[in-house]
C-alpha cells in the first residue's frame, strides 16, 4: 500500500524493508499474544512478531515512509486487529493505525484527531466495537482522549479532557460507556453520555504522598485492580473502592486472568498470581515466580517485568523482563507444580536480551548468518545468530569498546579499547580472549595497538586493518595467521574516519577529512589520491569489482569516485603511484 493513501507528503520513494527486529520498544502495551502462539511487538517504527517455533517466519508491518515512531500499542479481544498510535512527519500529525493479524499485519485503516500533539496510549472498547486513544497537548499540561467506531468515520465520535498525562486507559468488559483514564497522579471514573464524558468518583480510592499510580486491569467480574507504586492493590466495586491489599515487592505491571486471578509484575524479575475472593475480600497467593538466576544476573538486579500478555487460552502468559529479554511462561504448569527453587523449565525465550545502552557499532560476519554489536554505554560486545535469532553471547568489556570487528566465517572477533585491541576466539556462550594487536612504528618497539576508531576485517579473513598511529592517522594492516602486523599504510594528515575492502581482498580505501586513499594489498602502495580540503569524510564503501566508491561526506552528502581499479594492471597502477606510501612489517 503506498503511503500517498495515508496522506504522506514525502515522495513515493524506495524503502528498505525491515525483515527482522530484535528490541522491543518500552511503550505501553508493547507485546501482545496473538493466535498461533505467536508474539507481536513493537520495535521502533514497525510492528513485528516472534514464536518459539523457529519454523514460523517473523511477519514485519508494511513499511509507511511517513511513520517515525511507535508511542503505544493495543490488541482487540477478538485478537484479530493491533491498534498502533504512531508520530508521523511531513505535517501529518499522530495517528492511531489498524492492522490486520490475520492480514499479516496489514493496514486496515488509519484514525486521526484534531489536536493532539502525541498519542500516549490506545485501547479497544470490551465489545471491540470501539478504540479509546490518549495524547497530550503540546504542553504536556492537558491530555485528550478519543473514541472511534470501527467501521464508521475515520474522525473521532467523542472526546474528553483530563488534566496531566495519560498513561493507560480502558472500557469496562461488560458496561462499554464506563472508562477509566489513568495518569501517574490520579485514576478517573469516565462515563459516556450525550454531551461528552462524565466523571463519576472512586470513593474510598487513596494515594499516599509521593506514591503514583502504575497501572490498572480489569477482573473477570468486572472488578477494577488499581496498583501503586507503594506497594499497594486497591480494588473498587462500581464506584467504591472496596477492598486494599500491600504485597511484598514494588508493581510495575499487571493483567487479569481467568477466574477473578491476578498475575502481577514486580522489581527484580518476580511474578506472581492471586486470587481475587469477592466473598471473603481477600488476595489469595497461588504462585509466585521468578526468573532464571542467569537472566537476573545478567541483568545486574535491574530485570524488572515491564511488560505482560496473556495468551488466548490463558494458561500462558508473554512476559518483557527489563535487560532480560522476552519470556513465555506457563501459568498452567507454575501453579500446578509443587514449588521449588528451579523455575527454568517454566521459562521459554522469545527474544534475547538486548544492550541496555545504545549500540555504538555492529559488525556482520558477511560468509555466515552471525552479527556483532557493541555498545559503549553498558560496556558489552554481543555476538547474534539471526536465522534463527538468539543470542549467542555476552562478552562484559573492561574498557569502553571503540571498534568491533568479525571475521567472515564467525570464527574470530576483534576488539578495540582505549588501552589495547585484542582478538578473541568466538565459541558457544563466551569470548576466548587470544592475542592483542601489536603496533610496529619505525624507531620504536612493538607497543599495544590501542584507540583504534576504525577495526575491519578483509572479506577472504586473512587480514586485519585498525586505524592507528598518531591520533589515528595511520591504517595498521595484520595477518591472522599469527596476529603480527605485516603492514603500516601511512599517508594521511587526519585521522582516519573509515575503511573498506574490495570484494577480493586485495584493495583498500581509506578516507579522513579532505582525504581518499586507496591501497594495493600486494605491494602495500597507495595507488590513488582525491584530496579536497573541506570535506569531511566520515564513511566509505567500495563495489564489488572495486571500480566505484561511495564516499559519505558529513554535511554535503555523497560522493562517488571512479577508481578504473577493475582495468587497471596492478604492476602498472603500482608504477604509476612510485610504489610510495606504505611500509612492509612483520
């Protein structure tokens, strides 16, 4: 579907289509339980879905030029439509998006509103004849809530107003026209009418200073569970809040189960299920949860359930622990089991853990269907497998990692520190730690190769190149035979931005600021020059037969360079050059 139909003022362009995603967004309602058991979530700007059968193909939302971001996210009840608010650009506004499961997650239709300036969460009606949105005005002082019927205008049928921020908002299961619209300070009792929306009192509901609401479910009898940050479960009847319960660990998510049952996300990884008894107004423990040791150490006590799902027969349930990757974890056998202190087998993975910080550089291994990614805000370099996707491994970092490389079977990876580069053995679970790169200048001892911006590999495996030198001006190249440096490519007056390798291995270009070099790796000669003060190359690539390179260049766009390197005999570009510019090592 072109995004024209959807009011897109961009030009009907190309898009590069997204065919897997790993990170899940933490937005509210970021994973859903759809049929089939399979999972869908929301990842940045697309919806895709996940299954623990590995034979099942992940299925990606159509591309929209027009959408940057993904605020929230809903399932019907029928489990046949995802309501996705999206931030668009171009001028067209927030806008809440249909997408059909069964359609493959096509878009059905798109719901607009006048002034909101960003939706914050969106909900359908207990009949799924209707969707509720919130978004806050550009202030941030006043939110608006919205309701649309399905199958009628793409315009809003109602509207209301509550003071502050709306972080979740639902319909009663039985009584459609009660809502309730819940922010971090108070949670309101909407009722529908001619002229708009109500507000109806929860008497009896209390907040203790300095305590925010967190989130709020609906029982199978119609009970509201509202849950506090203080620990706190206050349950209301209609307009009374009727019963207060305090559990052993902070909230932060909840959903209702079969049966008037409770499962509720907590700190540190812990779930747990209650029993609502109306009767008797008690919150009866069947179960607690936990997740497995591994996944809470590496998450270093931070692997909070922030998100949850319940499947459609509901005896499972999907489960987002902070830094700890994506559960599905059985209800059924947890709460038939006899307890224990090994819960493993009651935890299936989804999806792997992802950094916690931004990721500061990726590397694939171009022969194999293996990844790396390093990010410098949680200090970890991670090795992936995306056909199927799982993590293979988490390697800890002692130094912020500058420069990640891999070679092109997988089999070795290099890292750049401040203080050294070393390479390592890739094996199942874990980082072999193996020899650091030496540096060989002339006049000097070896030292340790060490600030290295720039680490790749060239695409037969045999060699390594690292930027390094005096602020990085130089281009080292070793062999991976032994780990020696047998080259050291010096010519450049700025420090080297980036690199690239013909297909066959035997070119290199390197760019720095007003500089394009390339590289016979035969004779270790630079054999061609573009100098242009000003520019700031800060990227390159090369085609595959080495004729063209596109050079990225920081405020000006880029520039495609002819290199006639796919014609030209090396021996005569070599004598054309004098044979100057690089120097032999090792």
């Amino acid at each position: 579907m072109d995004d024209a139909d959807f009011g897109d003022a961009s030009p009907c362009l190309p898009l590069l289509t997204t065919v897997l995603s790993v990170g899940v967004s933490d937005v509210p309602g970021a994973i859903a339980a759809l049929p089939g058991d399979v999972i869908a979530y929301a990842s940045g700007h697309i919806v895709t879905t996940c299954s623990l059968d590995s034979s099942v193909r992940p299925v990606v939302s159509e591309p929209c030029m027009s959408v940057r971001t993904i605020n929230a996210m809903a399932l019907s009840n029928s489990r046949q439509l995802l309501a996705v608010a999206e931030t668009t650009a171009g001028g067209n506004g927030p806008q809440v998006a249909l997408l059909d499961v069964a359609g493959g997650l096509e878009r059905r239709t798109v719901l607009t509103a006048p002034t909101v300036f960003k939706y914050t969460c969106v909900a359908f009606s207990g009949d799924d004849k209707h969707v509720l949105a919130a978004g806050y005005d550009e202030e941030q002082t006043t939110s608006l809530f919205y309701t649309w019927e399905l199958g009628g205008r793409l315009q809003p049928t109602s509207t209301g107003q509550v003071p502050g921020v709306v972080t979740k908002l639902s319909s009663h299961p039985k009584f459609h026209t009660n809502v309730i619209v819940q922010s971090p300070e108070q949670v309101l009792l909407l009722r529908k009418a001619s002229s708009g929306f109500k507000s109806l009192e929860l008497t009896g509901l209390q907040r203790l200073q300095g305590a925010t609401f967190v989130d709020h479910t609906w029982l199978s009898d119609g009970r509201l569970v509202i849950a506090l940050s203080d620990r706190t479960l206050q349950i209301a009847e209609a307009t009374e809040v009727t019963e207060t319960h305090l559990l052993g660990r902070a909230i932060t998510c909840m959903i209702s189960l079969p049966d008037n049952k409770l499962l509720v996300g907590m700190v540190k990884g812990h779930m747990a299920v209650y029993r609502c008894n109306k009767e008797s107004a008690s919150l009866d423990m069947l179960c607690v949860l936990s997740v497995p040791e591994s996944v809470a150490l590496a998450a270093a006590g931070e692997a909070a359930v922030s998100h949850l799902s319940l499947s459609a027969c509901g005896m499972r349930a999907v489960a987002r622990v902070r830094g700890g990757g994506t559960w599905v974890v059985s209800l059924q056998l947890a709460m038939s089991s006899l307890g224990g202190d090994d819960q493993a087998d009651l935890w299936q993975q989804v999806l792997p853990p992802t950094h916690t910080g931004a990721v500061t550089a990726v590397c694939p291994a171009v022969k194999r269907n293996f990844v790396a990614t390093a990010s410098a805000d949680d200090l970890t370099v991670r090795v992936w497998q995306y056909a199927p996707m799982r993590l293979v491994l988490t390697h800890f970092c002692h130094h912020v990692p500058t420069a990640v490389a891999m070679d092109p079977w997988a089999r070795e990876l290099v890292i750049a520190y401040a203080d050294t580069t070393r390479c390592y053995s890739v094996v199942e679970g874990m980082l072999l730690e193996g020899d650091a790169l030496l540096l060989e200048t002339p006049g000097s001892p070896p030292c340790e190769l060490t600030k290295s911006a720039v680490v790749k590999y060239n695409p037969t495996g045999h060699l390594i190149a690292a930027s390094a030198g005096d602020a990085g001006k130089d281009v080292a190249v070793f062999s991976t035979l032994h780990h020696k440096q047998v080259a050291l490519l010096r010519g450049h007056f700025a420090p080297v931005s980036d690199l690239a390798w013909s297909d066959d291995g035997l070119h290199l270009v390197t760019v720095s600021e007003g500089e394009v070099y390339t590289w016979h790796m035969e004779t270790y000669a630079r054999v061609q020059a573009s100098t242009v003060k000003g520019l700031s190359n800060s990227s390159v690539a090369a085609t595959k037969d080495f004729s063209q390179l596109l050079v990225g260049v920081g405020g000006h766009g880029l520039r495609i360079l002819d290199t006639s390197c796919a014609k030209k005999p090396v021996a005569a570009a070599a004598a054309a050059a004098g044979g100057a510019g690089g120097q032999g090592g090792g």
